[in-house]
C-alpha cells in the first residue's frame, strides 16, 4: 500500500506540491510549512524531515526506512538526486 500511495499517487504530477505536503505529513513525515517534494519522488519509510524553505527537486530517491533523513532550513535538493540509508552487513 505504501508504495502506491506515496510513490504512485503522491508522486504523480496530478498532485500539486501543497497537496503533496498535507498527505505525506498524514503518512508521518515531518514536513515544514513552504516546504516542496516534486513529484516524481521515491520516498521509502516516513522518517523524512524536511525543514522551512527546503524543496527536494524531481526523480529524487530517499531511503529512510532505516535511519532518518534531515534536511534543514533552505536546502534545495537538484534532480535525480539520491539519499540512501540502507546497509549491508559483511
């Protein structure tokens, strides 16, 4: 259901970045007020944390199903970029 919701329809250009702030916030991430995810996105986990005036530009990938993501107050975040939390064990 995850995926659907946040990486389908979330992510869709139908849904514009206000309306994308209010559903995600519903799923459990911390995001400020003048805050921007555009669309696009793969979000993997709720443990996101976006602060005022920080916008994560399209096709950007964050994994933060295993340790949190913290962006702090106006960050902007390029295309196509990758946050990865994720870990292998050797």
């Amino acid at each position: 259901m995850w995926d659907v919701f946040v990486n389908g329809f979330c992510s869709s250009s139908l849904i514009g970045y206000r309306t994308r702030r209010i559903l995600l916030r519903l799923v459990g991430m911390k995001l400020a007020q003048q805050t921007a995810i555009h669309k696009g996105c793969y979000i993997s986990g709720n443990n996101l944390v976006l602060e005022k005036g920080s916008y994560i530009n399209r096709n950007c990938v964050i994994d933060c199903a295993h340790a949190p993501v913290v962006i702090g107050e106006n960050v902007g975040i390029g295309f196509n970029c990758s946050f990865l939390t994720t870990n292998h064990n050797y």
